[in-house]
C-alpha cells in the first residue's frame, strides 16, 4: 500500500485505512477498550515519519531511534522467462546503501541537466544523449556489479562512466572536448571509457556482441568475471544482437544482455517497432527477466540473481521497464512522438529518485535534513563541474595523435597518407 503511494492528498485515505485496520486488530484480540484504542490511535497519528515507519515493513533495524537497515518489498513483482525461480523480491537497505544510491542518481540527474545546458549554450557540440530518467537502471546494476564485472553500453552513457570512477568534472569537460575530460576531450559524449568500462559506442547494437567478447575473455581467463552488455528496445531488432545471443548461449558465456526499455527507439513506439515487445523473451532459449527499471532495489535484486547465474549455468537476458524524460537527442525535443503529459505523470508517479527518497525516509533511513545535505552537495559539485568544463584549455594539435594504440608495435601511425607522425604514448586519460 504505502510503495504504490504517489499522491500527497492520498495520505487522509491511508491515515483513515490504518486506523480502521489498528481498531479491527484490537477488536479481534479483545482489545477494544477505550484506553487501548485510544494508545493506538495515538501511535499511528504522532507524527508523519512516525505514521511511516509503523506502518512500512516489520524488518526494520534501529539505533538510538534511527533505523539501521530495513527489509523492503520491490514495487512490481519480476516476470520470467524459462526460469524456475527469480530474483528475491524481498530486499535489505542499510542506511549507508540508501545514502549511496541517492547520491548517485541524484548526481546522475543533476550532471544531465548541466550537459542539456551546455549543450543549448553551444559548448557541447555533435551528439548528446541524455540519462535523467533512468538513472536507477545504472545504479541498481552498479551496486550488484563485483571489482571482476565488466560492462559495455550504446552512447547513453554520461552516467555510467561516473558511476564507473569518472569524476562529474571528468564526464562534463570531456563533453565540452577539454583536456581535462576523461579521454582528454578526444572522445566527446559517445566514447567515454574507464577501468571494465568499455564504452560509449555510437554503432547501434555493436556494443553487445563486443560484450560478448568481454566474457568470452573472462572465461577464458578464468577470473570469475561476467559482463552486462546494455542496449536500447531499438538495438534489440538488431541481427547482431541475436548472433550474440546465439554465441553466447552455445559457449555458455558471463553475459547479461540488458535491454533497456525505454519504451521509445528513437521516436518510435515499442508497439511500432516490434513485433514482440516482451524483450526479456527474445532471447529463445536464453532464460528472462523482467524488472521494474524505476525501482533501483528490483534492479540491484535482479542484477545479483543474474550474475551467480551467468558464472554457473550460462547469458541471460534482462529487460529494464524504464522511461527516459528527454528526446532520443537534445536534437529531438521528446514531444512530437507522446504528450507532455504522459512525460509529467511519469515524472509524477515513477519517478526513480523521488519514490527512493520517500520510501528511505519513510523508513526511517534519511532524514529531510541528510536529503537536503545531499542535494546542496551534489548541486555544488556539479556547479564547479561545469564551471571547470567551460574554462578549461583544449588539447594541443600535437597531442591530438598519441594514444592511437595501447600497445605500439611500430614507430609510425599506419594508415595516414602524405603524412610522417610518429606514435607517442603518453597514458593520460583514464582510460590508459
């Protein structure tokens, strides 16, 4: 009842449902006296968080009045594909996990809007896609990924490459082609790497057999290893995501094919552009999972169950339910293909951060204060951020070849013609 919550004014309603419940309870173990209903009376309406945490999950820990860690329930049960049993849909949430996943996707969300920003002031040029709406999509799979996980996603990726050690001045000066972004402002919006993480690819659906070929190499190196290889719901009609399939299934292979489904390939409806829009079922004899991609807890449930399972049996596909709020682009202003209001009552009833933020302090692991500390926090590191993309210096032109290869068994750059340039590695960005 109180995870479905999505209204404000919907509180009287469930204020009135748990007291009638509390005195139908006393009432049913002779408890119906006065003083007794008028003790749990009082215990219900005390105060808001209190009306919450008497009323949230049983399996909530706490110290010194302050919960500790809480046992949740996912806010949509998981559907599967060729599998016996799923994921737990019962979670714990510890208070330093809700206080790192807020972080995150709050961040995420706020280092979006300043990339849209700069985008429309015409410091960030070519290609810019943006994250904010599915922000729980990434870190629901980063929190259940290991130091030994890799993973490779499409041109969707700002959020990503900080969640994978990039800092938000990194990601941002990297859009703005500064020296100081992670590929020293060579790579832009679409190529942005760091240790297991391979990318930013702007070919559609090349990512995933190039995933593949991530696990092959943890299987093959034996390092206990998997990889999530992330494609859109318009990548999934792609021929080489299915040979991917195919390959790693007949090799049993570490990898978790992650479709997320935003519901829209560009400006085209999943209903007008497949035939089965089941996606986590696409997969033939690869076993599925469907999972709510607004509910960060689903997710990281989801992305553990699929690890243990791709290092002992072999693929599997994962669709994440999501919705992005901008257009495909920042060329495409997201409205021509749906209405606005579908965007607002997305934004108004699934929204990822805003239903994490009630449920935690529902719970009784964030108070407003520490919410508010983050949020002041995140807008003042983003802020320098961005101050820090628009005024740093640009590459010189003789830096602009090195680190064509990683590892240079010749003098010379092949390839080039009529010019002379020798190969020079210098290792600076952060992917070397």
């Amino acid at each position: 009842m109180l995870r479905t919550l999505s209204r404000v004014s919907e509180l009287p309603i469930i204020v009135k449902q748990l007291q009638k419940r509390s005195h139908n309870n006393n009432i049913a173990s002779g408890k119906n006296n006065n003083n007794s209903y008028g003790m749990q009376h009082c215990r219900y309406s005390s105060s808001f968080f209190g009306l919450f945490q008497n009323a949230a999950q049983a399996g909530v820990t706490k110290t010194n009045n302050y919960a500790t860690e809480a046992t949740v329930k996912v806010n949509r049960p998981f559907k599967l594909h060729r599998l016996d049993e799923g994921p737990a849909e019962e979670v714990k949430l510890t208070k330093d996990e809700a206080l790192r996943y807020y972080t995150q996707m709050q961040t995420i969300r706020r280092l979006e809007t300043a990339a849209g920003n700069l985008y429309k002031e015409k410091i960030i040029r070519g290609f810019c896609h943006l994250y904010s709406g599915q922000e729980a999509c990434a870190v629901g799979m980063k929190a259940a990924m290991r130091d030994v996980d890799n993973i490779i996603s499409a041109y969707r990726v700002h959020g990503w490459t900080y969640l994978m050690g990039v800092s938000p001045s990194g990601v941002l000066a990297e859009l703005t082609g500064v020296q100081g972004g992670c590929a020293r402002g060579k790579g832009g919006s679409m190529h942005m790497y760091s240790p297991n993480f391979y990318g930013g690819n702007g070919i559609v659906g090349a990512q995933v057999p190039l995933g593949t070929g991530v696990a092959l190499a943890c299987k093959y190196k034996g390092n206990g290893g998997m990889c999530l290889a992330l494609y859109g719901d318009g990548a999934a009609n792609q021929g080489q995501v299915f040979e991917a399939y195919n390959m790693a299934y007949l090799w049993k292979l570490p990898v978790i094919f992650v479709c997320e489904n935003n519901n829209y390939a560009m400006g085209t409806s999943t209903e007008r552009a497949s035939c089965n829009t089941d996606y986590y079922t696409r997969g033939d004899a690869l076993p599925g999972i469907w999972v709510d991609g607004m509910d960060v807890l689903a997710v990281r449930s989801a992305t553990e169950f699929a690890i243990n399972y791709v290092n002992t049996v072999g693929p599997l596909v994962m669709e994440t339910n999501t919705y992005r709020y901008s257009g495909h682009s920042m060329s495409d202003p997201g409205t021509s293909y749906r209405t606005r209001e579908e965007i607002q009552e997305v934004r108004q009833k699934r929204d990822p951060i805003t239903s994490f933020k009630e449920l935690c302090i529902e719970l009784g692991l964030l108070s407003a204060d520490e919410v508010k500390a983050i949020d002041l926090k995140v807008r003042k590191e983003i802020d320098e951020a961005t101050a820090f993309s628009k005024t740093d210096a640009e590459l010189g032109v003789s830096h602009l070849w090195t680190d064509v290869y990683s590892n240079c068994l010749e003098s010379k750059l092949r390839g080039t013609i009529s010019y002379n340039l020798d190969h020079i590695q210098e290792r600076k960005g952060v992917n070397h």
